[in-house]
C-alpha cells in the first residue's frame, strides 16, 4: 500500500484540489499520509500569489532532496511532485532548478496524476502544464462517503476557476488560466453528494466566484445567485458561503440572494486592494472607492448585519502618502469583520513589476503596520459586539479541551463552548459570552438567536 502526503500552500482553491487529487490517487490504492517522513509519494501544491509562498517551496524541497537521498541508500524510493500555481509560473525550470522533482503538474492536468506519476517513476522529471479542453472534473473520481465524512461538515467546491480581470499585480490570470465555469448539474450533484455524507456547510469557491456564469438546466447561462438559491434547496444543505469575489461582479441576483436566503451566511469576502482611485486605476481594478461603498451600502441595506471582509495591498507601484490616506480613510468608513493585508510583491510577467514608482521596503512595511492595527481594532470591535448576542453555532469538532467543542458563528467567527449532548454537524443557538484574540466563547442558549426569532 502505498501512502500519499499533500501539502498545500496559499487559497482555499488549493486545499480542495488536494483533496482531489487525494481522491484521484485513492482510485489507484494510496492512502494519505500525515507527514512527508510517513510517506512514498509527496505533493507539494504550491501558491505563486506573492514571492514568499513561492520561496518556501524551494526550502522545502530542499529539505526532501536530504530525505529521499537517505531513503535512497536504505533501498526506498521516495516520488516528489510540484502541483499548483509555483508549477503552473515556472514549469521545466523547477526540475532544472531542483532535480529532486519527478513531476511538475499544473492545475488543468490533476486528473491524470496517476499517468504521469507512471510515466516519471520510468524517466523523472516529467513537466505537465498544459490547459487542456477537456473539463477536468468529469475526470476525477467522487470521494467515498467515509471520505467526505472525515473531512468535516464543512467542505469546499469549486464553481468557478481562472480569471480574465487582469489585475496589474496578480499572477491568478497566467497561472490559473481564463475564467470557466461548471455546469450548474454538475455542481448539485456534487452537492448533493457531500450533504448525504452529512457536509452540512459549503463554501462555493473559484479564483472569481462572483463571475460564475455556468449552464443552467434551462441552457442559459446561471448568476451566482441563481447558483445559491437552486443550492439553498438541496436536503441536508443548512449553510451556504461563496468566496473571492470582485467587486465589479456583485449582479442583483447575489445582492438578493443575501436579502433572501436564510442559508447564504451573513459574510461577504469582497476585496478592494486599495482605496485611492489613482491607484485602483493603475491596479486595473475597473472600479472607484465610491464605487465600492456603493456596492457595500447596496449589500447592508439586503442583509444588515452581514460581516464585511476584505483584502488589502499597501505600496503598490506609484502608491503615495495621500493615495495610502485614501485606503485608511476607505477601511474607516466601511468597518471589516476581517481582512487580509498585504505588501505589494512584484510577481514576474504581471504589468505592475515593470511600473515606475516602486515602493521602498521600509515604507510598505510602515504602511502594512498602520493599516493592520486599524484592522485589527475593527475586527476586535466586530467580535465585541457579538458578545451578550444570541448566534447559531456550526459545532465543527471537538474542542482543545476535553468537553469543548468548537464551531462556526454565522460570521465565520470560531467559537468555543462547553457543552454535553451535541454532535459534530449539529446547528445550536449559542449565547456568546466572551471573545478571546482568534475566538469567541459562548453557551448553548435557551431561545432561538434573534434574527431567527424575528423572523419566525
Ligand atoms: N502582491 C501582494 N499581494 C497580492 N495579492 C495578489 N497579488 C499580489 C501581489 N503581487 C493579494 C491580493 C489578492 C490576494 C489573494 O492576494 O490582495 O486579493
Ligand atoms: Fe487576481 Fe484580480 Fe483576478 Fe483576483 S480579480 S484573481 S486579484 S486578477
């Protein structure tokens, strides 16, 4: 038998294509293994998004070159592969760069891992990053039941991948390719797989989500929110999410999906980058800052205690002090539940690398620090007000402690309580009692949650 490790960096796209590529090799008898020690075969599915995820892939293959050299000399073969968007970027120059590669295998080719892994066990080495025209997920295997059950209550799928948006900074459009979608059939009975294995969560994901237009059972092309309110609908189902978004992409039909669905959560990911409209220009954004409060006042006045998140890039190319000011003055207008920040990283082959205007280290790094505290304070006040709220909590696993379990608010808070009688995948109201820097703490309430109670 032998044993698989995936380690995956960056999106939450990665994460699910590990585990398909862990249900394509489960097809051919591996089973997962925990560490890289423990296994035959490991998959590094790697991020390009910013240099440092790139870097840490080379580290680490340093790393395995030492282990399978020692396993080498016991007489045990040990099979290295590069998946994801570092395999995507650079190819054939991974293998030159560290020989210790037997393949290099690009998101649009994990179906026929088991192939390739086949073809390199005879002559390492094998670069695979082609976008081929057929679809890719009418060729890898469905997890069994036990599988998808193992894996939790709440679970990813993909709707949605690449991006045509062009963002001057973002390396998603080279490595991840133009925008496809699923065919709407499809994506339910995926659904509807997870959900009789007891999923009861689902996050529908793609590079660009929010630009899903996929083939309904009419023949026309579905919106989002067409998407989630044929979701909404399938047993089993109790909470629907969807994630990254463009701003620009926010259609009528998923600003009413928040208004009508009780299942679409109250949580909304829509990143902004920056709040300077010279900047956002010089971003290809295809929006203004008043633009997106517009948006955002649009999807508050549908659901008005939805939790607003965001990303952030500081010292992008030509980012003055002023420009910086309009990005605080952005984040204080609106008040995120969460962000992501960042500093600008120059990513070969984009647009932006080439610009003039490059920001000093020192300043991105003064910026980044400014914009995370203001960030941080928001978030903080966020959670503070939940507390003394009556929330309905996904119990997701047991807690750290012995008779702690911990779940999700419908604000994707974590929260930890202390209670006997539930199981996983159980959906409790919960008094929320207390917050602590990454959690909240709560008790099982004796009411329904408010929002609930109102509308009953
Ligand atoms: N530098 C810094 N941050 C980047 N992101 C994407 N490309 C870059 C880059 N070159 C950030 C954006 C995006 C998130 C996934 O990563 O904020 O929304
Ligand atoms: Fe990258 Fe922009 Fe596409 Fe998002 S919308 S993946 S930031 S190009």
């Amino acid at each position: 038998m032998k044993k698989v490790f995936v380690k995956s960096y960056g999106c939450q796209m990665n994460v699910y294509d590990a585990e398909r590529m862990a249900d394509a090799l489960a097809a051919k008898g591996y089973v997962e293994a925990r560490t890289a020690e423990d296994a035959d075969l490991v998959i590094l599915n790697t991020c390009h998004i910013r240099e440092k995820a790139a870097e840490k892939v080379y580290s680490e293959l340093g790393r395995l070159r030492e282990m399978k050299k020692e396993r080498a000399t016991e007489g045990r073969q040990t099979q290295v592969v590069v998946a994801g968007c570092v395999a995507q970027a650079e190819g054939g120059e991974i293998v030159r760069r560290a020989p210790v590669v037997d393949l290099v295998v690009g998101p649009q080719s994990y179906h026929r891992l088991p192939e390739l892994l086949a073809e390199a066990s005879a002559r390492p080495g094998v670069v695979d990053t082609e976008f081929p025209a057929e679809e890719k997920f009418d060729h890898l295997p469905a997890p069994a039941r036990e599988k998808i059950r193992a894996r939790g209550v709440s679970a990813f799928l993909t709707v949605q991948e690449g991006c045509d948006k062009f963002c001057t900074f973002c390396v998603v459009p080279y490595t991840r390719g133009a925008e496809v979608s699923r065919p709407v059939a499809k994506i339910l009975a995926e659904a509807e797989r997870l959900a009789g294995a007891g999923v009861r969560e689902i996050t529908v994901i793609g590079q660009n989500v929010n630009a899903y237009h996929g083939e309904g059972p009419d023949g026309r092309d579905w919106t989002l929110g067409m998407l989630l309110e044929r979701l909404a609908e399938v047993p089993g189902l109790a909470r629907l999410r969807y994630t990254t978004s463009h701003p620009r992409d926010m259609d009528e039909t998923l600003i009413a999906a928040h208004r009508d669905l009780p299942a679409l959560m109250p949580y909304l990911h829509l990143p902004v980058q920056a709040g300077s409209d010279a900047i956002l220009a010089a971003m290809n954004r295809r929006h203004t800052g008043d633009e997106y409060r517009r948006i955002i006042d649009a999807v508050r006045k549908a659901r008005p205690d939805i939790a607003l998140s965001s990303d952030f890039i500081v010292g992008f190319p030509g980012e003055s002090d002023a420009d910086f000011e309009a990005t605080m003055r952005l984040v204080a207008d609106i008040g995120f539940a969460s962000a992501y920040s960042f500093k600008y990283s120059p990513r070969p082959g984009t647009p932006a690398a080439e610009m003039e205007g490059q920001v000093p280290e020192p300043v991105k790094a003064e910026r980044l620090a400014r914009l995370q505290a203001a960030l941080d304070e928001d978030r903080r006040a966020f959670n503070a007000a939940t507390v003394g709220r009556t929330v309905d909590v996904l119990i997701e696993r047991p807690g750290r402690h012995a008779g702690q379990l911990a779940g999700k608010s419908p604000y994707l808070q974590a929260v930890q309580l202390e209670t006997e009688g539930l199981t996983v995948g159980d959906i409790v109201p919960v008094e929320i009692v207390g917050t602590a820097p990454n959690s909240l703490f709560g008790r099982l309430a004796a009411g329904p949650p408010e929002e609930r109670a109102s509308a009953a």
